[in-house]
C-alpha cells in the first residue's frame, strides 16, 4: 500500500473543514473579552489630565502666612496646562493685591509671579509636583520651599480638586500639612 492519492488527500481536508465550519455555525456568537482593566474609581492618570488640561483663569487667590494670617489677594492669572505634562501658572497682582501680600509676610519683588515647569499628577494623593527637566526628573525640593516660606514656590507640591460647579482649586502647603495658598480657577 503506498501514499493516499491527490483526491483522497483533498476529500480528507474536505470533510474535515465541513466538520469544523458547521460546529462554529451551529455556536452561538460571543463578544471578545475585554483586556483594559477598568479602574474602580474612575480616576486614571489619563482623565485627571484630560481634566487638568486646558487654559485656566483664576477666580480668586487666598494666602495665608506661616503665623496664621490670612488675606484675599486681588489678582488676575492664567493657568495652562497641556497633555505633555507641562504646566504654567501665572499671577498678577495689582498694587493692592501687593501690598496685602506683604501684610502677611510674603514678598514679591515684582506684581508678577510666574511657576512653569514640567509636572507629575499623583492622582491618589490628587497632588502635582514640578520636576527638574534634568533626564532624572526628580521633584524639586520641598525643604527649600519651606525654608523660604514661599507660598508660590515650585518647590510647593499643588493639591488639585475639581469640583461639579468646574471650579479647580489648586492649594500649596506648608510642612504642618496648613494651607499656604488656595487659587480657584475657572476654564477659559
């Protein structure tokens, strides 16, 4: 006995495939299975900076001294933040504005205070940090910040809330875990 011949191998494949395509008809139809994990949240990197982004005006700004004293500051400002992780706040005080801020112990040479940088949003701790551009891209240091007891500073993680009305408010800290400065904004 030799070789199965040319028709038997191809009545063979013939019957097999018939066999096989009437089985998978006869199946019913499934969906395939999702692989994303969905996150129980709902907060993912990727929507807090999907919320994030965009141009900001600010609404108001409140400070608030290493002591304990407080002042609304009159300012206008501009918040920019993109889907590359750069961000850029802006304050402009007025002579007003100024002058309450020196009451409470802060000093600015300039009516202008301006923080730009590149930042990482940790979305459990809802916190945005500068970091260096070096390629280690370690956040700047927050005893400096402290140590020069300026509200502004990159040095100042930024704590972020969204709320429903759309206002973002953006506060710093001081190391006693007290509010330094708190800038609701409102998308432009």
């Amino acid at each position: 006995m030799g070789y199965p011949t040319t028709a038997v191998r191809l009545c063979t494949v013939t019957v097999l495939a018939t066999v096989f395509l009437s089985g998978c008809a006869a199946s019913s139809r499934q969906r395939p299975l999702s692989t994303t994990p969905i996150p129980e949240s709902g907060d993912t990197l990727q929507a807090a900076r999907k919320a994030l982004e965009g141009n900001w005006s600010l609404v108001s700004l409140d400070v608030t001294a290493p002591d304990g004293r407080n002042a609304a500051i009159e300012a206008t400002g501009t918040l920019v933040s993109d889907a590359f992780g750069n961000l850029s706040i802006e304050y402009r005080m007025s002579p007003a504005g100024q002058k309450v801020l020196g009451s409470v112990g802060v000093t600015s040479p300039n009516p202008v205070i301006t923080t730009t940088g590149r930042a990482v949003i940790d979305i459990d701790q809802k916190r945005i940090t500068y970091v260096s551009d070096k390629s280690d891209a370690k956040p700047f240091d927050a005893d400096l910040a402290a140590r020069r007891a300026n509200p502004f500073a990159l040095e100042h993680p930024r704590y972020y809330a969204l709320g429903t009305d759309g206002i973002l408010t953006l506060t710093t800290r001081y190391d006693d875990g007290k509010d330094a400065s708190v800038a609701r904004w409102k998308r432009s």
